[in-house]
C-alpha cells in the first residue's frame, strides 16, 4: 500500500510545474497626438488594472525638402496623465530616415531626439523612453549607433526597442539592438499588401514560422497584441491603402458591397470611406477575436523565457477598446505567463 502511495506522490509532482507565474505589468500604447482620456478610457485603465501607458512622444521622418531629419505630430497635453500610471514616451522613427540619413550625422540625429523630448515631455516624470523602428539590415549600423547614442545620454532610463517577429527569426542577420529591452510587437503577421492574406494582423499559423527561437532571444522582452482593426483596399488585386477603425459591422450596412466572408466586392462605381471606389474592388477587414488573444496569449507566454515584463495593447481608444468587455481584457492579461 505504501508503495502505491509513494506512485501516486511521484506521479503529483511529474505532473506539476516548476515554473512560477510571471510578474506582470499591465499597460496600454497611446497612439495619439493629443492627450485627454475620456471616460471610457478611464473605466477601462480602472477595471483592467492599468499600470503603465506607452505614449507617442512624436515621430521622426525625413524631410526631402529639408534634406534633414524632422519632428512629425509632437504629443500635446491637453490633461496631465494620472499619477498612478507608469509613463514611458515613444519616438517613432522612419526607416527612410536612417536610410537618408549619413553615418557622420547620427550623433546630430541623437542630439535633436532627446532635445525634441525634453522639450515635449517637459516636466512628466517617466523612466523608460522607447524607440520604434522597423529596421532593415541595410540601416542596422546607423540604428544601432543611434541606439548607443541616446543611451549615453540617459543613462540612469531603460531604454527600450520594439522588435518585430522578422527581426526575432533572422536576428543573426538584423542583430540585436543594443537596449535594455525589447518590445515584441507580436502583430501584423503577413504581408497586408497581398490581397490573399486572410488576415494580416493576427494569425498564429503565420506567427509560428517566427517563433521557433523566441525563447533564446538574448534579450528580455516585453509584449504587445493588437485589439485594432482596420480595412484593407485593392484594385486590380494592387493594394490601395488601409482605413483604421472600418469594421465588418459599418460595411455590412452598404448597398454597393457584397460580401464574402470579411471580404467585400464593390459591385458599382461610387464614392465611400474617403476615396473614390469602383466596381471590382476588394475590401478585407481584419480584426482579433478574444478566443484568438486568449489562444495566442497562452501560447507566446510559454515561449517567452523573461520572467519580468510587461504586457500592452495596442492601443487605447473607445472606438476600439469597446469591441472587448473589460472582463475579456483582464481573462487575457491574467491568462499570459500562468503556468499550465
């Protein structure tokens, strides 16, 4: 009997996990160039527990005319954030920058970042600055240095870059940038542009063909999914352009669309969402269901080896919150790092 027993307690502990929770930080982008919560984004930083907003401080673009770098869309502050909110400003740089711009003047580049931000994010408190870039390995040396750069200039901030899932499967070819930390931008998956793509945000299938070596990414990672949604339009099956926040709901109310699928066919020439449409276009929408973030949260948790992080979506706007319950949002912010 004895024995039997001491089976059993051996077959308990095979079955259990070492592996403890992961500490998590609960966090929003906030993608916009003015800053006023409204209402609902307060119920919503209030019901899910919101630790920290990662704001856009501004964009960096080139200016052909110029022929120099310049600010684009600077945050203005038309309410201060909450105190009790972590904030961590977010300079969005262009590939084309770096691409124009010459090794010789990335130190001036450094120089008018931080000088663009003390200037925008005067006087708010924040210990993280974050830089977005979709770098290539043409631009890798000057991003990387830009990179060193900005650190030697805050030392005592964390600083942070998101990385996209090409960059996690060929880091031996786009190296790795030299930050704190990473920010897995863990969407927009396939290529929008190609119009037999069924959804180009969001798609594990895709995801998966990135992520065999996530877990020895040799740097620690934070994590942001996606809860936007958008509409991708094609001629001729050439794509057109994209229209955030249009949705199967406001084109399934159209008379000139017939539908198939979260494909839309316009069947007459007609003027809508903006732009001039003709008959034999194609409109796709994508969106992520909650089944599809819980699915998905579950798995990159297990492939992930950085045990301190923080979660996010992207991003914060009624518009696009109200698709979720604050109940689905809290069930994916609990499901992520939760042993099996």
């Amino acid at each position: 009997m004895r024995f039997y027993l001491f089976l059993i307690v051996l077959l308990i502990q095979a079955c259990r996990t070492d592996t403890p929770p992961k500490d998590l930080t609960r966090g929003f982008y906030y993608w916009k160039s003015s800053f006023k919560l409204t209402e609902a984004d307060k119920k919503t930083l209030d019901a899910c527990h919101i630790n920290k907003l990662y704001m856009k401080a501004f964009d960096v673009d080139w200016n052909f005319k110029a022929n120099a770098p310049a600010t684009k869309a600077p945050v203005q502050f038309v309410e201060l954030p909450p105190k009790t909110i972590t904030l961590a400003p977010t300079i969005f740089i262009t590939n084309q920058t770096l691409k124009q711009l010459a090794y010789a003047d990335i130190k001036n580049l450094a120089d008018f970042m931080q000088t663009q931000l003390m200037k925008v994010w005067s006087g708010l408190y924040f210990n993280e600055i974050q830089i977005d870039c979709d770098w290539t390995i043409s631009t890798r040396q000057k991003y990387f240095r830009l990179l060193e750069l900005l650190k030697q200039q805050n030392p005592d901030k964390i600083l942070s870059a998101t990385i996209r899932l090409h960059q996690i499967k060929f880091a031996h070819k786009t190296g790795i940038p030299p930050v704190d930390r990473g920010m897995l931008m863990f969407y927009n998956m396939s290529d929008w542009k190609n119009p037999k793509i069924k959804n180009s945000i969001f798609d594990l299938n895709a995801a998966s063909q990135y992520t065999a070596t996530l877990s020895k990414y040799p740097l620690a990672l934070d994590v942001a999914f996606p809860i936007f949604r958008w509409a991708v339009f094609y001629r001729n099956n050439r794509f057109m352009t994209v229209v955030n926040k249009l949705d199967q709901a406001t084109l399934n109310r159209q008379t000139f669309l017939r539908k198939d699928g979260n494909r839309y066919y316009v069947e007459t020439d007609t003027y809508a969402f903006g732009m001039s449409l003709r008959k034999g276009d194609l409109i796709r929408t994508e969106e992520v269901t909650y089944d599809e973030l819980l699915k998905g949260s579950k798995a990159i948790s297990k492939q992930i080896s950085t045990q301190k992080l923080t979660f996010v979506f992207y991003y914060l706007d009624p518009e696009i919150t109200s698709h979720y319950s604050h109940e689905q949002l809290c069930q994916i912010f609990l499901s992520f790092g939760l042993p099996d």
